[in-house]
C-alpha cells in the first residue's frame, strides 16, 4: 500500500460516522481490507483527535540477524501506533 492508499483508506473515517466507527473499532481490520497487512507483533490503535498525525513508536535495536522468540516478543516495550485523522 501506498501512501495515496492509505489516505484512502483513513478518509472515510472523517467522512463517514459508521466508517469512523469501523475504524475506531478495528483499524487493523479496515487497513487490511485495503492492503496493510501488519505483522501481529505490531499494535495498531486509533483515537478521535485535532490533529493529523501519525506517530510509529519502534523497539528497541538487535542483531539485524538475530530472531526473537515469541516470549521475548510478547515482552517488546512499545510496539503500539496511535493514527489521528484530520482532514483539513
């Protein structure tokens, strides 16, 4: 998905108040139907707001080659995505 797409997708969230509920409810879900697909360790969450902003908060540095076990996964710090949709 590109980054067009993506605004496509998150536009009926200002548009359209069922479509907000949807995206409120489920933003992994309403991604997905439009082609971001995130793996599951990343959380995505999504909140009414002003501003038009997305924030990515990413774990710490490993080992580019080195992969980490579902337990240490679970115990990543961060991991979450807050979207703010506006349209202005």
């Amino acid at each position: 998905m590109d980054a067009q797409g993506f605004l496509a997708a998150l536009t009926p969230a200002v548009t359209d108040a069922d479509a907000r509920e949807r995206f409120l409810a489920n933003p992994r879900a309403v991604l997905a139907v439009a082609g971001l697909d995130l793996p599951q360790w990343f959380t995505v969450s999504a909140r009414e707001g002003d501003a038009a902003e997305l924030i990515i908060t990413v774990p710490g540095l490993r080992e580019p080659d080195t992969d980490l076990s579902d337990a240490q996964l679970a115990g990543v710090p961060g991991g979450s995505g807050v979207w703010y949709v506006g349209i202005s």
